[in-house]
C-alpha cells in the first residue's frame, strides 16, 4: 500500500514539474522584455545594405526596453569595425571576416552575438551571356574588390572547384560596386564579383545576369552575409541591455521576414533606389540570425593562409563570439545557432 501512494506522489511531482517549465520559460521570456530600470544609450553604426536594412527598425522595437539608439552611418564595414573595436560605437552588424581580421591586429574589444543570414553576395555577367560551370571562368575576365566578403566567397570557391586564382584574369576594381557595373557594361571585364543591390540594378536595368555559377555555395566560407556585433567593453557594463537588443534584433528580423514589401520600401528609402530594385535586391536574401561559428573559424584561417591577415587566428576566434544572449532571445540552445556548424 505505501509503495502504491509513493508511486502516485512521485507521479504527481513529475505532472507538477512539467506543468511548471513552460511557466518558468514563459516568466524567463516576460523578464527577458521587461524594460530597463534606467535608459540605456546606444550608438549603432548602419550602412545602406539590403540584408541590413531591417536594422532601421531597431530603434523603435529598442525604446520598448527603455533603450535609446542613435544610429551613425558609415560607407564601409571596415569604418563600423574600427568605430565599435575603440568603443565610438557600441552595436554594428559587419562582415563576418571583420573580427578576424580585427584579432589578426591584436584587437579583442568586439564580440559577434548574432548572424544576419546569407546570399546578399551576387555574381553578375552581362544579359546573354552564362558560366555554368566553374572552370568556364579560367579565360573570364574578372572585377573583384579583394578583401570583401564578396571576393572571399569567389576565391574560396575558386579553390574548392580545382582552379589557381593567381592564373585568373583579375581585375581589381576600386570604389563602389556602381565601379563594376560601368566595367561590365564597357566590357572592361565579363564577370562582377559584388553584392547588392549592384546586382539588382543590372538586371532591372536590363544588361545584367546572374551566372549559373554561386559563390554563396563554398563549403569554406558559406552564404554568411554579416554578423552583428557589440562591443566588449559596453557588453560586460550592460549585459541586460545587450540582451534585450538581441531580443529586439530578433523581433526586428522576424517582422522582416514576415513583410518583405515593408523590408523593399524600408531599405528603397534609405539607400535612394527604385523600389523594383530594392525587391530584387532583397530577393536572395535569407535572413537569420544563426551564428555558423565553425564557418568563421575556415573564414579566418583562409585568410591567413591567403596572405589577407598576418598571421592564423581561427584558434582565437570562438572567445569573440558568444551564444549566450541569442540563446535567451530565442530559446534555443547554442548547437541549433550555429555552435559546431
């Protein structure tokens, strides 16, 4: 008989138990957006960029948390990694090579907490006209911008398809992206490695194509667009207000993803373009905020190995990175973000 109510009672412990998980997820999450006690200020630098044109929303999804941002823009990641690395700025989304190539300097004062998401990077070939398989590309005159994540995708792809990039037709082109667009309309070269919404315009212009070819498939480098980042010094003073960004930060891509009309308006806005290119732009475009942190650690020792940073630091790489607030903002454990991919 005592055994038989011992039974029960640890039945209905394990029943109450199980009731109470959800709830203690759900107060998690209601702390999770309870506003800040104190405003919090934030600089976040921003560049006119499809894939992170949602982040012109983040001020608003924000100030539900009692945070103020004030949004500063630069015309180059590399002008973001150097604002938020000496603490001008203390929130950015950069290239997912920046970090690396800020620790091959010596630099250890940016943390990526999120990715963004992938296929911003395009390749573009002249209206007629296709590479269909990668060895096509050998007598191909190609523009690239070396030190872009765009360049990064190509030369990587390059390698992992049987190719010597030092025997390809290189041009380097300087500038903007609007640069290798005049280069391929005066046939100066045949094939652009860029990014959006370059792309986009040449197709709605109508001289443009994308190739069958995609840089966006390496299996070293990936699809990653960007990461967004913080600084070191603001995250271990603020950790609860660098929480509820990345909490907003999700939101802001979740809307995003939901209402790609409003995500082409928000960014033909901002980046003063028609809004049939800004659509285009943002077609191939996949956001989300999954952190693929081995693809960073191949990135960072493709640099090195390539001669773009002094030195290898892909041993160095997973302590500029955390899981801990994508975690909490999306309930999922570090391995399903990214952790091991």
């Amino acid at each position: 008989m005592k055994s038989s109510v011992s039974s029960v009672r640890r039945r209905l412990v394990a029943v109450a138990l199980a009731a109470a998980l959800p709830l203690a997820a759900l107060a998690q999450g209601d702390a999770l957006r309870a506003p800040l006690p104190a405003q919090v200020k934030v600089k976040q630098g921003m560049l006119n960029v499809p894939a992170l044109s949602p982040l012109w929303l983040l001020p608003e999804y924000a100030a539900k948390y009692n945070i103020q941002i004030e949004q500063v823009m630069f015309q180059r990641f590399a002008d973001a990694r150097t604002a938020l690395a000496s603490g001008d700025i203390q929130l950015a989304a950069f290239g997912p090579q920046d970090i690396s190539l800020a620790l091959g300097q010596g630099t250890k004062t940016m943390v990526g907490v999120a990715g963004v998401g992938s296929g911003n990077d395009c390749l573009v070939v002249r209206k007629g006209e296709d590479l269909k398989d990668w060895k096509t590309i050998a007598d191909k005159r190609i523009g690239v911008g070396a030190g872009s994540i765009s360049w990064l995708k190509f030369a990587a792809s390059v390698q992992e398809n049987g190719l010597d990039y030092g025997k390809l037709k290189i041009v380097n082109i300087v500038g903007g992206g609007g640069n290798y667009l005049k280069a391929l309309q005066n046939k100066e070269i045949d094939m652009a490695v860029v990014w959006q919404p370059f792309c986009a315009q040449a197709i709605v212009e109508g001289f443009g194509a994308y190739p069958t070819i995609d840089h966006n498939r390496s299996k070293t480098v990936g699809g990653l667009i960007s990461v967004l980042a913080v600084n070191r010094g603001f995250m271990d003073q603020n950790r609860d207000a660098v929480q509820r960004l990345v909490v907003a930060y999700v939101d802001v891509l979740n809307f995003a993803k939901a209402n790609p009309d409003r995500w082409a308006k928000i960014y033909a806005e901002k980046a003063g373009l028609p809004e049939n290119v800004a659509a285009e732009s943002i077609r191939i475009t996949q956001l989300d905020p999954v952190l693929p942190l081995e693809s960073i650690k191949r990135i960072s020792k493709f640099l090195s190995e390539n001669g773009v940073i002094p030195r290898d630091v892909s041993g160095e790489v997973a302590q500029a990175y955390t899981y801990d607030f994508l975690s909490r903002a999306t309930g999922k454990p570090a391995a399903q973000l990214g952790l091991g991919q």
